[in-house]
C-alpha cells in the first residue's frame, strides 16, 4: 500500500492535482496508484518482450 501511496504523492506532485481530502485518500490511492503501477508494469512487459523477440534473431 506505500507503494501506491508513494506513486499517487508523486502523480499529485508532478502534475499539481488538488489533495483528496482524507477520508478518499484509500481510494485515491487505490485507483491512481494502481493505474500507474499497471500502466509502468505493462511498459516493461512490452519492452521486456519486444528485446526477447529482437533477441531471438
């Protein structure tokens, strides 16, 4: 869960978002978080196979 947290303080940061307020924290967390670990994690699975498949040559 810090790791979700983590990734939507930086997505609020960077991008200058409003603070939810407290009680919708978790689910900000939950949605932004892990739309972005699910984003990042299937960028590196598409890399990943992409230099498999150039590998295979």
């Amino acid at each position: 869960m810090r790791l979700l947290a983590w990734l939507t303080e930086t997505f609020i940061a960077t991008f200058g978002i409003t603070h939810p307020r407290p009680e919708q924290e978790r689910k900000v967390n939950l949605l932004i978080g892990g739309l972005l670990l699910t984003f990042i994690v299937a960028v590196f699975g598409v890399v990943g196979f992409l230099v498999f498949m150039i590998s295979r040559r």
